[in-house]
C-alpha cells in the first residue's frame, strides 16, 4: 500500500488472533514485518520480550504497532483507523 505507515506486529506462531491479523493484513495488501516471538529462543527471545514490554506491558499477543499507535490483539476496527483505510 503506497504511503503506508509502517506495520510491526509481535506474534505467536499458535494463537488464532495473531493468524487472524496477519490474514487481515494480507487480504488487505497492507506490508508488514513480524515475529513469531515463541519461535526465537535464548538472548534473541529475551531482548524481542522486552522491546514487546515498552509497547505491552502484559506480554499479550498480537502486539501490533502501526506508526506510533499499539494495538494489542485483533481489534479490526482499530488497525483499520490506524491504517486509514
């Protein structure tokens, strides 16, 4: 999507919101960048969990930032208002 804000989601291979977001994302053509947070392990994992604290404080999933707003789980509504679309 041209002159998209940048998308940066915090996910977890297994949860069903986390798939439901990144389908959404995909039916709507919007570019994003994830990580499946359960699939790092050791120092990688750890310094992921705490840039996902700065943003969500109880580690809940997906954590989704869009330019400077945070949206924690599949809130469609949101993520369209933050996209503006």
């Amino acid at each position: 999507m041209k002159d998209q804000k940048p998308v940066k989601m915090f996910t977890l291979s297994t949860c069903g919101h986390c798939k439901a977001t990144k389908k959404f994302m995909k039916d709507n053509k919007i570019d994003y960048d994830y990580t499946d947070v359960d699939l790092l392990s050791g120092a990688e994992q750890a310094a992921v969990l705490a840039e996902v604290k700065k943003h969500n404080p109880r580690f809940s999933f997906p954590t989704i930032i869009i330019g400077r707003d945070v949206i924690v789980g599949f809130q469609e509504a949101e993520i369209r208002k933050a996209l503006g679309i």
